[in-house]
C-alpha cells in the first residue's frame, strides 16, 4: 500500500502541525493539478478512490469542463484516514475519503488549525454498523464480548472500529478504558499481532475482518451490526479548495455518482477491478461491495448518517480525542446537490437492498440469488466443485457473511447463518429445541 507506512495515531493528529507547503490544487501556468486521497484498502471508500480511478471518470469530468485548464489527477493512497487529515490540513490534498469517527477528526482538526474541511458527500455506509467487526484467533476460547475482559485487543484508535469498540464493550458492561488492555495500531499491524499471538482480539473496519477471516486467520467476535447504529465512510474537502474551484469538486462529485452507478449495476465486474488494484481477493471485496452486500453506496448525505455522526461526537470526547464538534456546519451538501441535480432526492430516498443469500460460481459474471439461506445450502451441497463463493445473511442483523464461515442454526426445518457465536447464542436461547450444527452438517440437512 502507497505511503501506508507512516502509523499516525488519531491523538498526535490533533497536536500543533506546522504548515509545509503551498495548496495541492495550485498549478504553474494553464495546469492545475488536482490531489485525492484515498484508502485503496478501505473498500468502502471505493466510489470516491479505487473504483473511481480505476474508471477514469473523475479525469473524464474534468476534460469536459472547457474552462482553459489542462487538469492532472493526483491520487495519494494511505492505510487511514488519519493521515489524509494531516495532509488536507497542511493544504497537500484537496479532497479526501475516510470514515465517521476520522471525518469528525478531520473537522475538528481543521478548525484547529484555520483550515477548515467541509463533508460533501457519503460513499459506502451500513444502517446497523455491520461495516465494523471484532474478531478473534481462529482457535480462540473467546465466544462472546465480555469474554474480552483484561485481554489485549488492537484496534487503530479514532477510527470507527474503535468507535465500535468503544460502543460494544460499554453495552456488555465493561470500561473501554480500563476493562481491556488497547493497542492502538495500523490494520496491518494488528491483524499480524492477532496472528502472531501477541493480542487476543482485533476490531477493524473493512476489509479486514473479512478478509482474515476469508484466510482462516480469524473468526469473527462480534458483529458491529449488533448496535443497530449507522457507520459509514464519506468524503471531505477543503473549504478554501471547494470555494475556489467549486466546478471541480462537482466534477468530482459527478464522476462519484457515476462510479457508483457502476458499482450497483456492475458488483462483480467492480469487485474484480478493486480486487485486481488492491490485492485482495475479489472473493472478499464482494462481501462489502457486492449487490446485497454489507456496504450500501449511494452519495446521498442521508439523514439518518448525520444523525449518526452527531451521536459520535459523545465518543471522541469521552476518549479525550477532540472537544465539541458542529456536525451542521461540518456537513456541505450544496456541491453534490447540484452535481446530481434532481436525482439527488430519489437518492436520498432509497433504501439498501434487503440482505439475500448469493451464489458466486466459477468463471461467472454473475451470482445466483436464493429466497433463503437453506434454498443456498441446497444448491451448494450440489454444486460445490463449481463454487468461487458462497454468501449468506446474519438471521438477526442481516449482515453478509462467508456461508463456510457462519455459525449455523438449525430450527425444525429450518436452517439459519449467524456471524458469531454470540448471535447464534441469543436466538438459542430464545428458541427451544433449536440447536448449532456444523457447516457440513447443515449442507447434509439441506440436500
């Protein structure tokens, strides 16, 4: 991952930073070089980063603007959001994409500093939180939240896995503080330390969980779907950069919405294409990205994700990471209103697609859909030579996971997917005779 390697802890992203340098967006002459930066392994982000440039559309915008300029694109990939702040603050980038809990840092940070950001738009969100997951050794003891008491966990502080984290272990009745020993860390590193042994759990936001757990490195813990709040990642710009050049942030903008376009109407072609610019597995980036997939990609800055975000605010502050934080003034939706014209309230409207089991088979194009998770086992116990991937519901929270992977219910005639056993144990509880079976056993029960 380009310039990933520098680890900038949220805390040290609020302390003094001197100014080094002149606006990313300034350019000699007809020129005007334009900075963007991204996560390319932050999947979420992939509409307004990998995607996006892997399109060209943001590039193509900006050739039909006819305004004089010759326009270049600067794409500056980085592990966190963290790091993009401090840039954005310096006036190195012009437009960055990063998740709620960083956007907050990235508007407290710059106010701090005088150089105010503005959000302008979102990119991939989930109503519940299930973007967000902790997760454990594949031969961990751990089964359920409070079984984290006085363990290590790595988790990269000020993001919203954190923020995840945070939330999860207050609702089990445990003190984020002083009830777990915190190590605050880069994805990588904590998904190394989870392997190596060094730390117990891993909360991270996507692709990580995912992705490790695709491996077999990991299984998951807890499901951020389980506190029923919205998380998502969005786009923030500079303020100075937006007035200034107002027109290419709405190039921007529009590039975006067509980048998700061809997400929604394309999931596994742009699976494939992140996959292939990333270096992770198409398998799991269609987990997040695909149609029925965690993630919901829409530019639309909805409601309810601002409510959200106001509601975060609570979690910084306690953490002693920032103060108060005006999400209002924070929010600028004026550019993307007008880049998606009267399509933006159809937009604002729309809900994410409902949670379906998937098929993806070998060599396709496409996945095949079924009505319930049994019809999928049904289908794979028939089929399994010819499966790349097979994708089921959360039967509570709705979150997608690897079909292999879940922790499965079976109920009279009924046969239920759970992300982690702490789900699976709760509907146990709640439904007599019901019992857990073995993958395996559930395909046999099925065919």
């Amino acid at each position: 991952m380009k310039r990933s390697a520098v680890a900038v802890s949220a805390v040290a992203l609020l302390l003094p930073l001197s100014a080094c340098g002149g606006s990313a967006e300034a350019g000699s002459g007809s020129t005007v070089t334009v900075t963007v930066g991204y996560q390319s392994k932050t999947i979420n982000t992939v509409t307004a980063g990998t995607l996006l440039r892997s399109l060209g559309y943001f590039e193509k915008q900006l050739d039909s603007l006819h305004d004089g300029h010759t326009y270049k694109v600067d794409w500056q990939d980085y592990a966190t959001g963290a790091p993009i702040t401090a840039q954005m603050t310096a006036g190195k980038i012009d437009i960055g994409s990063m998740g709620d809990f960083p956007l907050l840092l990235n508007a407290a940070r710059g106010k701090q500093l005088g150089r105010r950001t503005r959000l302008v738009s979102v990119t991939g969100y989930n109503l519940r939180g299930g973007l967000n997951t902790i997760v454990t050794a594949p031969g961990s003891k751990l089964s359920s939240l409070k079984d984290l008491k006085g363990k290590r966990v790595s988790t990269s502080v000020g993001s919203a896995a954190d923020g995840t984290l945070v939330r999860a272990l207050q609702r089990a009745g445990i003190d984020p503080d002083k009830g777990i020993s915190k190590l605050n860390q880069q994805p990588a590193v904590g998904a190394s330390a989870l392997s190596s042994g060094s730390v117990d759990a891993l909360s991270q936001f996507v692709a990580w969980p995912g992705l490790l757990t695709y491996q077999g490195r990991a299984k998951a813990l807890y499901d951020g779907a389980q506190l029923n709040l919205p998380t998502f990642h969005g786009v923030t710009a500079r303020e100075d950069f937006a007035q200034q050049r107002p027109a290419v942030l709405e190039a921007f903008l529009k590039a975006q919405a067509e980048a998700t376009d061809y997400l929604n109407t394309h999931p596994v072609a742009a699976s494939e294409k992140v996959a292939e610019a990333t270096g992770l597995p198409a398998e799991v980036v269609y987990l997040y990205n695909g149609a029925h997939g965690i993630a919901t990609f829409d530019p639309a800055v909805k409601p309810q994700l601002v409510s959200a975000l106001e509601q975060d605010v609570s979690v910084l502050k306690a953490a002693k990471l920032t103060g108060d934080i005006d999400v209002g003034s924070f929010l600028d939706d004026q550019y993307v209103k007008k880049a998606l014209g009267a399509s933006y309230a159809e937009r604002l409207a729309a809900a994410p697609a409902p949670a379906t089991s998937e098929v993806w088979p070998k060599g396709s194009e496409k996945t095949v859909s079924f009505k319930s998770a049994k019809e999928l086992l049904a289908y794979v116990a028939g089929h399994q030579a010819s499966i790349r991937a097979a994708y089921v519901p959360d039967a509570t929270t709705g979150t997608l996971w690897f079909a292999d992977k879940a922790v499965w219910v079976a109920d009279g005639d009924q046969l239920l997917p759970f992300v982690t056993p702490a789900t699976a144990q709760a509907y146990l509880a709640a439904h007599r005779g019901a019992r857990t079976v073995s993958y395996r056993g559930a395909l046999e029960r099925a065919s």
